[in-house]
C-alpha cells in the first residue's frame, strides 16, 4: 500500500475512478438506447463499432501525439474534448436534432481520444512509481482495481436511473466525469516534461517495427486481436440477452455488466498480491484461458444469477491478465518508444473490435444471443491455449528485443 503514497498517484487513481465511473454508465446507457428507439441489434452494433473505429484508423499515428504532448497533457486533453461531446448527445436528442447520421459522428469523434488516452494512462505510471517492472505491474494491477470497481457500480447504476431519467440523460454525468477527471489532473498529478524522442523514436511507425522485432509481441497482438474481437462481440449481446430474453429490464442488463466489474475487483486484489510472485507472461497467459473456460456456459440458456455467476468468474481473470502483461510491455519497451508502442498495441488489440460489432448485430437480429454466446467461447479458446502453451514452455523466445535491436 505504500505504492499509493507516491506523489500523484492517489489523485491519478482518484481521477481514473470518476472518469471510468461516468464511463461505465455510458457503456450501458447508449447501447440501451438506440436499442430501445430503433428495435435494432444491427443499429446498436453499428454505433458502437463506428466509436472503435477511430483506433484502427488513427491509433498508430496517435502515438506520435503522446510523445509530443507527454502521458499527463494527453490525458487531460482527452477528457477536456470529450465532455462536451458527450453532452452534445442528451442536447441534441431533447432538441428533437438527433439523428442517426449525427449519433455516428458524434461517437466516431469521442473515439478518436480512446487510444491516445489509454496509452497516456498506462504510460503515466512509471512517471510516477518508477521504473521497475514488478512496481509498475502492482501500479497497473491498481489501475485495473480501480476501473473494475466502477464496472461493479457503473452500470448496474446505470440500470436503476434509466427508467427514471432515460438512457439518453444518463450520459450528462458521463460528460461531468470527464471534467471532473481533467480539474483533477491539472492541478493535482505533477507534469513532467515529455521525453525527446531520440534516433529510436522518429518515425510514425517505430513503435510497429519495434513490436515486430519483439518475440513475445508477435506471438501476443494476434491472440489479443482476436480475443478483444470476441470480448466486444460478446459485450454487444448482454443487452440484447437481457432485452430479449428477461423483459426488457435494463436493471438485468445493469447487474450483467456489474457481474463483470464485481469478479474484477476481486481479480485486481489478487493480482495487487500475486503479480509480484510470478513470471508475468506465465501468469497472463494461464489467466488468458482461465478468462474463457467459463464462457461455454452462457449458450446453456442459464437464469439471471447463471448469467452472472459465469461473468463473475471469467472477468476474474481480467486483471491478472492485463495487469502483468501491460507492465512487462511498458518496462521492455525503451523509455523514448513508449508512446508509440503502446498506442500500437492498442490499435492491434481493437483493431478487429469494429468488425466484431459490426457483424454482432446481424448475428444477433437473426440467431439471438445465445449462439453468439457460443462462437465467443469457442473463438476465446481457440486463441488463448496456444499462447498459453507458448508461454509456458519457453525459456529464452521471449526475451526483450535488445534496445539496439529496435532502433
């Protein structure tokens, strides 16, 4: 607990918390409602691929942004910009002004700040607790503690006050969480000027040709591009389950999405205390199965607290994945080629998460949820025990690429 003592990090965390908070109702909150306007899974995908979508388009050249900017202006410039975006949405719809068209363009435009801002976050850490590799992986695990407790509260929140205010005002405290995120970062989390970014950094692309250079990345963004396909495809049907098959009630769909953030708070306390016992690319990719072995069982037509133990015990896992992986990837990684690598594994890991969502709503208008349900297990699976036997019976093929290597 002494980490949580150095210098910015409380407020950091105490921003991340508010921010993900107003973050996690919205992850409920819009989905529910261009379901419940247009009666469309497919419309409902559409809106939530096109928010994607900005990562594969930009993510890479953002990372260029981030170093130029530094870890805590980014962030601060994300939450500024996305406030007023979010509240154009409520705006817009009681003005009687929203249409569909506009509803693409104003989430396509909050999309385009997740990369930088996700790769700002991760690389604020060792600004602030150091460098050391099982440091910034207990830093991260504390990260994932904090916004998997707001996806314990966030949503189910979001549930309750729906029906009483409507999916659309629901967003108003989103856009608050962001202001309050930035007044929080300006004046409570130290600035530290950004690296200059060196021989090995100048390029829009060094931090690709580095990740590809890297023998545990190779083997990692394809498993992570398929399993984050998956996780989007199987995010889309929760409220399409709990719509179709549970009256409609979007408490149900709340308390699905709060099963998640519940198993993964529980998870971040364990990998707070496990992350520093084990090999971090062992205990990532024996989580990364442990993640998927429940999820056959929500094709079994299960009742609510069915639906909710399995979520619970996957999301489990979630942090013991992300928590070593994300801080061996960050302390691998040259300090001037930070923001570019990360921005990268980001746009590989969501790249195919548009796809995902865009052919989720078809699947789910003709077949129903339950058959999505199975093809996510399965494709999870599929993807993870590779890795996972990769990872545990190598020596020496994933070492860290040599640093000249890179440049």
């Amino acid at each position: 607990m002494s980490l949580l003592r150095r210098p910015g990090l409380g407020p950091l965390l105490t921003a991340e918390v508010v921010s993900s908070l107003g973050s996690q109702m919205t992850y409920l909150a819009l989905p529910w409602f261009v379901l419940v306007t247009t009666g469309s899974a497919s419309k409902m995908g559409i809106v939530l691929g096109v928010e994607l979508l900005p990562i594969g388009l930009f993510g890479i050249p953002s990372g260029a942004l981030v170093g130029k900017l530094g870890a805590r202006r980014t962030m601060m410039v994300a939450d500024g910009a996305r406030a007023p975006l979010m509240v154009s949405i409520p705006l817009l719809h009681a003005a009687g002004m929203l249409s569909f068209g506009v509803l693409l363009g104003i989430v396509f435009l909050i999309g385009c700040f997740l990369a930088p801002h996700f790769s700002a976050q991760r690389l604020i850490l060792p600004e602030l607790v150091g460098d050391d590799e099982q440091t910034v992986a207990q830093a991260n695990a504390f990260v994932e503690g904090a916004q998997r407790t707001t996806a314990l509260i966030g949503p189910s929140l979001a549930g309750v006050l729906i029906p009483f205010f409507g999916a659309p005002n629901v967003l108003y405290l989103d856009a608050g969480s962001f202001l309050f995120s930035f007044l929080t970062l300006a004046l409570f989390v130290p600035y530290r000027p950004p690296l200059p970014a060196g021989d090995e950094g100048r390029g829009i692309l060094s931090g690709v040709r580095f990740l590809l250079r890297d023998p545990l990345m190779r083997r990692l963004l394809p498993t992570a591009l398929v399993l984050n396909a998956l996780a989007q495809l199987m995010a889309l049907s929760l409220p399409v389950l709990a719509f179709q098959e549970f009256g409609g009630s979007s408490r149900v769909a709340g308390v699905f999405f709060a099963a998640f953030g519940a198993g993964a708070v529980v998870g971040s306390v364990i990998a707070v205390k496990i992350v520093p016992r084990f090999d971090p690319v062992r205990l990532g990719a024996c989580a990364l199965v442990g993640l998927a072995l429940p999820l056959p069982l929500l094709a079994l037509h299960l009742p609510v607290w069915g639906v909710v133990l399995v979520l619970f015990v996957s999301s489990l896992f979630g942090p013991l994945v992300n928590a070593p992986l994300i801080g061996v990837i960050t302390m691998r990684t040259p300090e001037a080629l930070r923001a570019k690598v990360m921005t990268a594994v980001l746009t590989f890991a969501l790249l195919a998460g548009p796809l995902g969502l865009f052919l989720g709503g078809p699947l789910l208008q003709a077949f129903g949820p339950y058959p999505v349900f199975l093809i996510v297990a399965a494709g999870q699976l599929a993807a993870a025990i590779p890795f996972a036997v990769m990872a545990l019976r190598s020596e020496t093929g994933l070492q860290a690429v040599p640093t000249s290597a890179a440049q």
